[in-house]
C-alpha cells in the first residue's frame, strides 16, 4: 500500500511539468524495476498501480524450471532466460511459494517495498525525477519543433538589465533581448506577448527555442490572425519592410474584386488594425495599395506624402525618379529617410525623390 498523497503528487507533476499522468507513471515504473534489480539482481518483475486503492503492488515473476540454464548458477541467485528476460526458479522452491507449480510455469508473489534497501529507494527517486525532466523536453521539443516559423504566445516571468525570462509553456523557457521591443513598451512580469519562433534546437538539456519580437513574419502572423481575409488568401500580403518597434510598412492586394485590400484590413473604425498594432506594443502599421502598375506602385508606396510624378522608371535596375510637392518632401522621405527607405523595401524599387521646385529648374516638368 501506499498513502494517497503519492497519485495527488503524480497529479501535481504532470501538471506541472506538462506531460501526462500515464507518463509519470511509466517512468516510475520503470524506476521501480531497477531499484528491485539493485535488490534481487535482475528486472524480472512486475509492477502495478492503483489508484483507486493508493497502491503500488510489486510482484516478483519467475519461470519454473529444473535446473538453471546459466553455466554457473552460483554466479547470481536467480539466472535468467535471455530469450523472454524472466528470472528462473528451481521447481522445488518454486512449490514453497504455490504448490501446484510445474516446470514451465511462470509463477508470481509479491514484496514489500518497505523491505527494499534505503540506497534502492534514494535511486528510484533520482531516476524518477530525471525521468521527468528528460520527458518534459522531448515532450517541448516536439510540441515546439513543428511551430518553426509561427507565432505563439509568451508570458514574461522574470527580466534582467538586457533580457526578458519568457515562458513559452509546456515547461520551456528562452529569453528576447530587450532591444526587441517597441519604443516605450514595457517588460512587465505577468504580461503576455506574440513572438515569432525562429529555430528549434534539440539539446541535451531543455530545446533551445529563438525567439523574435522584431521579425518582419512576426507581423505577418498578426496580420493572419486578426484579418481573415488575409488568412484565406482572400487579400495578399504582396511586400513588407519593417523597422521594429517602431514602424511597419505593408503593400496588400485583393484577390476579389469585391474587397477592399484597405477597408478589410483596418477593419470597423481601424479595430483590426488596432489589434495588430497593439500585439507590437504600439508599433504604427502603414498599409498601401500593391499594383503591378509600377507607376501607381511607387507613388502608392510613398503614402502618406502626395506624389506629383514620377519621372521615370527603369524596369532592369528597377530604378525611379518621383517628384512630390516641396510642401511633402520631407514627409515623402521621413524622419531619417524612414518612409523612402521603408517604400522601396517594401515595393521593390529604389525611389530618388525631388521636389517640384527643382524639377520646373531641371526642366523635368513644364
């Protein structure tokens, strides 16, 4: 027998390190059978749960033979049949346990794990409890190696002076460098974020899981979840570039006439492209209008400046020159040359930029 507190702790692990009861239960058995071998010097055995009852029963198995099979018998207690890995046991002895055995017989009685030696249930404990763990990680990696490429949810359990401590469930853990995060979000504890998972490795400890709050997919993935249009296919994500944590520029295309790439995306007064912006922790998202009008491409790429031509544009270099009003020059290049460069990331094409004043000048436009 054994108290009740043991399957409430069985409970208590499997929940807490994620994997199920029947595998603690595998695992202690398996510990069971090599704290009997360090008793009797074999894992001829066979072990039981209940419970229903709390109990643990252990049962000693045994085939019945005549005469042991090893060459010299006296060499262990008990030999073992190597063909089916049970113990053997003289008919005669076997008969002092239950009367009507014959040769052949597999007989069983059980013992008493309080009469196992201290060292043997120190070692079935420690086996146990490794086995746990190195379940836990198979069980993380397998559940996490399929998710290359995705985006989950974390939750920040600790932080340091330059990483945030996440868990990513099913008892895995890994860390996001604070420089990953918007300009002004804050790391706190308790709180949940999106992260796209880079890479998987398996280890000899737990998975070594990457994770990333400033890659370009992780806004893709925000943009599956929240828009279902997009998620179908419906409308196309046809460019993206992204400077994290700070702005996002999309170029989106619908398949069907009858939606609106824009309209869909931000939704009823921008609700769901509220939703994605406040999964980046404030970060703007800049949507435009794709075309396979390389004209209409560029100048909607340069959104929200006014374009009031574009010069040229040469397809082998994919090359432009763009001519906005002087009032929209510096919003047509952006803080640091933001817009511009987040434009030709995202269309494809390197934009030069003058404004109409030095066009009339060069006698670009009449």
């Amino acid at each position: 027998m054994i108290k009740k507190e043991f399957y409430e702790q069985v409970k208590q692990l499997a929940e807490e390190r994620c994997i199920s009861e029947e595998d603690v239960y595998e695992i202690f058995r398996k510990a069971l059978e090599n704290a009997y071998k360090r008793e009797f010097g074999n894992s001829s055995c066979r072990v039981e749960f209940k419970p229903e009852k709390f109990a643990i029963l252990i049962y000693s198995v045994r085939r019945v033979v005549e005469a042991y099979t090893e060459k010299d018998p006296e060499a262990v207690e008990e030999a073992t049949d190597e063909k089916d890995n049970i113990a053997e046991i003289l008919l005669e002895d076997a008969k002092k346990i239950k009367a009507s055995a014959k040769v052949g017989d597999i007989i069983e009685w059980q013992e008493n794990l309080k009469d196992f030696k201290r060292t043997s249930v120190l070692s079935a404990k420690s086996i146990t409890n490794q086995g746990v763990r190195t379940k836990q990680r198979e069980l993380a990696y397998d559940h996490f190696k399929p998710l290359e490429n995705e985006m989950v949810d974390a939750i920040i359990k600790n932080e340091n002076d330059r990483y945030l401590i996440l868990d990513l469930g099913f008892g895995a853990t890994t860390t996001l460098p604070k420089t990953e995060l918007a300009v002004g979000e804050v790391g706190e504890i308790g709180r949940k974020i999106s992260v796209y998972i880079r890479s998987v490795e398996q280890t000899n400890k737990d998975p070594k899981i990457s994770v990333s709050r400033s890659d370009k997919q992780l806004v893709i993935r925000l943009m599956e979840k929240y828009i279902p249009e997009i998620a179908e296919g419906i409308i196309e994500i046809k460019g993206i570039a992204r400077d994290a944590g700070d702005r996002t520029k999309i170029a989106i295309y619908s398949n069907d006439n009858n939606v609106d790439a824009i309209g869909s995306c931000v939704g009823e007064g921008g609700s769901r492209i509220r939703e994605v912006v406040n999964a980046l922790g404030g970060e703007k998202i800049d949507l435009y209008k794709w075309s396979e009008n390389p004209e209409e491409l560029i100048t909607n790429s340069l959104q929200p400046a006014n374009v009031t031509k574009v010069l040229s544009i040469d397809p082998k270099t994919k090359s432009s020159v763009v001519v906005v009003p002087d009032a929209h020059l510096s919003l047509a290049i952006g803080k640091s040359g933001q817009n511009v460069r987040l434009a030709v990331q995202s269309c494809g094409y390197k934009i030069d930029i003058i404004p109409v004043s030095v066009a009339y000048e060069r006698g670009d436009l009449i």
